[in-house]
C-alpha cells in the first residue's frame, strides 16, 4: 500500500516540470453567449499505463491498458465551469510522451488552450472551476484560469493546501498558482448556477474530498461526469477500487451511493479515463445540448 501510494506520488511528480514549463495562454477573445446550456468534452492527453493491475490489484499483472484524460467545459446563461484541466499542455512538446516510473508514459497531442480557443473561449474568462481532485493529470492546466473561482470540498482543499500533501498524492509543485484563485470551499453537494442543472456531487474515496460532477442537458440527457470515481468500465461494473485510493470502504460506499443515483435520475455515468467509452463521445468543436 505504502509502495502504491509511493509509487503514484512519483508518477504526480514527475509531471511537475511540463506543468511548470507552462502553457501558451490562448490570445483574448470574447466569449459566446449561450441560450441554452452546452458541454463541450476535450482530449485532454493519454495515459498508457503498463501494469492496469495497479487500478485493481492482483488482477491484470503486467497488462497494458491506454487511458484517456478528458476535461469538459459547461456553458451555461449564467457562466461557465471548466470541469478538471488534465495532462499540462507543455508535454506536447514531448512527442515520444513522457514515461514515469516505468509504469505511465503521458502523452498531449492538443493542448487544451487551443482547443478552448477554437471554441471561443479564452481561459481568462471562465468563471468556476471545478476540480474532482487534486491528482496531478486533473490539475495539470489550472495555471491557464487564475481568474476562475474553485469549487472545491473543503477536505480536497485542506489536503492540497495543508501540511502534508504528499500524504494524498498531491504535489504543490504542479499547482502553484491555485492558491490564489478565489474559491468556494464545498461541505456537499452544490448547485453552480441555482438551478438544478448543474451539481458537483460529493463523492468521496478516492481523494478525500472528491467530487464529480452532474449534468442535466435538455437534449442529450443526464449526464455524471466522473472525475476517478473509477477510471475505466470493467472496474464500474465489478466495483474494484484502485490500491492506492484514499479510503477503500468509503469508495465502495460512494460507488453504491452512485449507482443509485444514476438510476433515480435516468444518468449516464461519462467515465473521465474510459478511453473506449470516450471514442464513443463527440469531442470540442462539437457540442452536448
Ligand atoms: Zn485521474
């Protein structure tokens, strides 16, 4: 466990320098206003992750498994919320990828500047955002939205900002602007814009103030996205928890907690990680409804 928690602590830290080398900022341009409320879903980078056992342990040993990295941006009447930032940016300018510990090698082939620029929307104008955890391929853009308010549970942000870190999986270095963004610290479930169509919803387990995020789309339906609720389907489904998530009873807790959420509210679960599932998503230019 100690070797696990380690071990991914490495793999945070060793994207410390893309993270720090920094990211072109999208020049200024006014944002779109939207009637009605849109999810644009972005390739935010791959994970080739050569031993998937140490997602479920004792299962798969020395299988290799690709991982996506997605982040999204909600538009709303009322704002917007970038939900998660993935892999930096700087590491397109590592075409080979970047490979950690033997066991992650990273890869951007977008960055997520352009892809926000492509849609209209500079960084610097977005208003919330949202974190499901403090895990570095979540947080490697946040240095693109100084402005934006960070919505966070309070125990996510205590663990970051606190006096041990480290002790989570969490490396400042990768995040050294994100103290000074305005933030909203979070004890439950919150509803962005006051009216009901999009919530963070308290998930924890796999940090200890985790949190993914629903959204109720007119046309398309409702959506969760995950953050690492869990990271690909095969774990969804047969309930398996990560050896080096925070608490194991309380992920198992929440992913019941879920389950019945999903079938209350008629929701599909968007698995962030789920590489297969995200084949199946249309990506940024194009849009949910
Ligand atoms: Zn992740």
């Amino acid at each position: 466990m100690y070797k696990l928690v380690n071990l991914v602590r490495v793999f945070f830290a060793g994207i410390l320098i893309l993270a720090l080398t920094g990211c072109v900022s999208a020049p200024p341009v006014t944002p779109k206003a939207a009637q009605n409320l849109r999810l644009y879903v972005f390739n935010c980078g791959t994970i080739d992750v050569a031993d998937i056992s140490v997602f479920h342990p004792g299962i798969g040993k020395g299988e290799h498994k690709r991982l996506t990295d997605s982040c999204y941006l909600i538009v709303h009447p009322k704002g917007t919320l970038m939900w998660d930032t993935g892999l930096p940016d700087a590491l397109i300018n590592i075409p080979e990828g970047k490979t950690v510990y033997n066991l992650f090698t990273m890869h951007v082939t977008r960055t997520l500047a352009s892809q926000l620029q492509e849609i209209g929307y500079a960084p610097d104008t977005i208003n919330y955002l949202g974190i499901s955890h403090m895990h570095s391929d979540h947080i490697g853009n946040v240095n693109l939205f100084p402005k934006a308010t960070l919505l966070m549970q309070q125990e996510e942000y205590a663990a970051a900002f606190g006096p041990e870190p480290g002790k989570y999986g969490f490396s400042p270095e990768n995040y050294p602007t994100l103290h000074a963004n305005p933030v909203k610290q979070l004890t439950g479930d919150y509803d962005v814009f006051g009216d009901g169509t999009v919530i963070i919803k308290r998930t924890l387990g796999h940090t200890p103030g985790h949190q993914a995020l629903f959204v109720k789309l007119p046309k398309t339906g409702n959506v969760l996205l995950s953050g690492d609720l869990v990271h690909f389907t095969e774990n969804w489904e047969h309930k398996y928890v990560p050896g080096f998530n925070y608490d194991k009873a309380q992920s198992l807790k929440t992913m019941d907690e879920v389950a019945q959420f999903l079938k209350d509210n008629h929701a599909v679960l968007w698995i962030q990680h789920d590489l297969e599932q995200n084949q199946e998503i249309k990506h940024a230019p194009k849009y949910y409804e």
